[in-house]
C-alpha cells in the first residue's frame, strides 16, 4: 500500500513528517510522491497564517482527485488548533491531533479510528516521538528535544496548537545522537518549538545551558547547530559555549518580530528592540563570522507607518545575515486576533515587499564577505555538470566543483564571488579522509 506526505510550515513540521514517514514505511508501507497516486495521503498542516489554512484544503482536494477512493489523513497544527475546519471538508477522511501517533498509523494503515481524534494539549501532556532524521534534500539531521510553548505572546497560535512545554532527557538525547553518528551524520540541529524552555518540564529540572554543555563535552557529531532561541533566552553564558566550543557552528537564531518597542509590548514579546539590539552585538564580540538570523512580522494590529519606519531604521543598520518576513495574519483564539487597527492588506503587503527586499541585500552582503576566504562547507546535493552544493559552519549556501563521492563530507572551499546569497567557490581540499565518509545518501538534484 503506498502512502503520500505533503507538509507546510517550519522544519519541526518537516520532522515531524520524517517520523510519521518512518513509522508507514516499517509498517509496511511504501512511500510516493505527493503527486502521484496512492491508496493513502497525509497532509502536515501549517496555521500560522490564513494562507497555510487554505493551502491545507487545497491540497486535500489534490489528493482527492487523484485518487478518489483514497484516504486523506489531515494532522499538524491546523488539525491540532481548529479540527472542526478540516472535518467539513468532504475531502478529508479522518483529522489527527499532533501527539497521536499510534491513531495516525493505524488511520493509514487499516483505516481505523474516530474521523476527528485530538487531545487537548494544554491539560493533556503528550509525549515527543524522539528520532534523529534528515530532511528531504539535507544530509545534517534534525533532532527535536522540546515541544510546546507557554510563552502565549499574543499574535501565536502556537501554544494552543503544540500544547504545554515539555521536553526529552539528557539521556535519550544523547541516545538519539550516539545512534546518530552510527549511521554516519555529520551534523545534527539541536531544535524545538521553544528551545529556550527545555528542560523546565523534567524532575529535576535541566536548564539549555546544561544540555548545551553536555553536547559540547560528549556529542559524537563534530557539527552541532543550535535552532531558534528568544532574544532573552540567549544568555552570556549560551553565546559562551557556542563560541568556546568546535563542536557548534556559529549561526544563531533569533526571532525579533518587531522592531520597535510599542509593538513588542503589544505582542507580549520579553525583550526591548535595544536589548535584541544587545545581544546581537554580543554575539558577534564573541564570534565575529557568525550568522546571525531573525524573523519578522510586519502590519500588526495598530501599526502606523510612523512605527514601521522607526522598525526599518532600527533593521537596516543591524549585521545580520538573513531574516524571514511575515505578513501579520489573525488566529482565532490569539489575543492579537481581538486588537483593532487592522492594517490595510496593500499596505500589508507593501511593507512586507521592503523588508524582504532589505533582506535579499543582507544575505548578499553577507555571503561577499567571504570572497576570498576559506570556509569549511559540509557537502548536500550533487548538481548537474560535476556541480556540488553545501552549507559553511556559518550556514552560508557554497557551490563548487567535484565529485560526487564527496557526498557527506565536510570539504574547504574558497570563496570566489557570491551570487546572490549563494558563494560560489573553488575546492581546496577535495580528498576526504576514508574515515569522514558516511552512509547518508543525499539527493541529486
């Protein structure tokens, strides 16, 4: 029986995709691609945005019309915050909450199960399927060690959808990684819904500073990103570690949202624009190369044109390397949802087109600093033409020439130009050690 998997939203979704993936195939399942046919579809949603709620239907519909006698299984944060949506839909055979594993395999395998099956996840603490898996396309791996929020900052559906915090122990995180580096991964990101808070949740109570100690001490992967972290939550003593430690690459982070302080207050956000401001400085004290990312929200609720000129002046000087722009889109249940001042959708939508276009000129900016120098790039994707793809510790996208055996390994490149955000280069070191080869298969592309 064959299966499909659609998935939208952020990397934790694509993990969580990766699990469910996993479970099919040792059930017995084969797995296609999305557009082809199949006696099962599964589509991961995405509820950030109104947008991802009706790409969501959409591709319910995809999967209905190639094959009609098939069974659409719709899961996610959009099946987890608002189920009653997806079960209107005369598409969609059965609706599963995140944290409900066995219902979803058993949904697929045997067409088992209630059509709507979602646990309140605010009173109900469901446990994290703990796996270390690649992305489609990646040979780093993605191991999640926390899931949940209980931040509640008012534009966020997220808590209402991932449910309380709640986190993975020292010792199975260090399981997952040792059988990690068993099957030949070389670098492995340390992610969550809100890392900042692992570890409140366990008896006794681990704080990220520990857990971050403990991998530089013992972790068997010699490259070790560290996912999203809140402003506030980026301690002196976290910016340390990474920064003492060969283990972590310097890339960072930190999803700033607004900037400017009315609007940081309004979105219950913990921090000031000058304190983000701070840390950034910080971080870049302490390792002078590193990437530093963030996420930004534009057009909320009351947001004058006043405002948003002070929040681009404010992030037009900042050295950062990349961000992403959103467009504010309400959530039923957000507190934001309820605030007046909407902001015209052309206005919206102008705003975004600025900032993104501020954002295109960092990452090009950034990647020509590194014209000239060397940098030392884990390889990804094999291109056409003898052509390799990978990403620098600082996590700027490198293309080169080689072979293709060199699939997997961590090779030196040095920088000649940069196209767009992309620096193209020349291999230095094309000859890995026999002991840096792994048996992680990448995808040509």
């Amino acid at each position: 029986m064959r299966f499909a998997i659609a998935t939208l939203g952020c990397k934790v979704n694509q993990y969580d995709s990766a699990i469910i993936e996993a479970r099919l195939v040792a059930a017995g399942m084969e797995r296609t691609e999305f557009d082809r046919p199949a006696e099962v579809y599964v589509v991961n949603t995405c509820t950030v945005t109104h947008r991802a709620d009706a790409e969501s239907l959409r591709l319910a519909r995809r999967a209905r019309k190639l094959n009609p006698a098939a069974r659409v299984i719709m899961t996610g944060c959009l099946a987890q915050a608002n189920p009653q949506l997806l079960a209107k839909a005369n598409e969609v055979d059965a609706v599963v909450g995140l944290g409900r594993a066995d219902d979803l395999e058993r949904a697929a395998t045997s067409g088992g199960g209630e059509r709507v099956m979602v646990s309140n996840l605010r009173k109900q603490v469901a446990p994290i399927e703990l796996g270390a898996v690649a992305l489609d396309g990646h040979t780093r791996a993605f191991l999640k060690v926390q899931e949940g929020c209980d931040q509640f900052c008012s534009f966020c559906i997220v808590p209402i959808a991932r449910g309380r915090s709640r986190s993975i122990s020292p010792r199975r995180i260090f399981e997952a990684l040792d059988g990690l580096a068993a099957r030949g991964f070389k670098e492995v990101v340390i992610s969550g819904v809100h890392l900042g808070g692992y570890g409140r949740d366990l008896d006794p109570p681990v704080e990220l500073e520990q857990l971050l100690e403990m991998i530089a001490e013992r972790c068997p992967i010699g490259r070790v990103r560290v996912s999203s972290l809140d402003p506030e939550e980026l301690t002196d003593r976290i910016i340390a570690i990474v920064a003492q430690s060969p283990r972590f690459c310097p890339h960072l982070h930190l999803p700033l949202q607004a900037g400017e302080d009315l609007t940081l207050s309004r979105m219950r956000r913990r921090y000031t624009a000058d304190y983000f401001g701070e840390r950034v400085k910080r971080v870049l004290e302490a390792m002078p190369d590193a990437a530093i990312g963030t996420d930004l929200i534009v057009g909320f609720p009351g947001e004058t044109t006043q405002q948003f000129e002070r929040y681009f002046k404010f992030v037009e000087p900042l050295p950062l390397a990349y961000f992403h722009v959103f467009p504010y889109s309400p959530r039923s249940g957000t507190t934001a949802a309820k605030f007046d001042g909407r902001v015209a959708a052309s206005e919206v939508n102008q705003r975004v087109a600025i900032m993104r276009e501020l954002g295109e000129y960092k990452r090009h900016h950034f990647a020509l600093r590194f014209v000239g120098r060397k940098l030392k790039v884990l390889v990804e994707k094999e291109l056409p033409a003898g052509q390799l793809q990978g990403y620098s510790r600082n996590y700027i996208s490198v293309l080169t020439s080689g072979s293709s055996e060199l699939a997997n390994c961590e090779v030196e490149v040095e920088g000649a130009f940069a196209q767009k955000a992309q620096l193209v280069g020349q291999l230095i070191h094309a000859t890995p050690a026999a002991d840096e080869r792994g048996p992680v298969r990448i995808n040509a592309r």
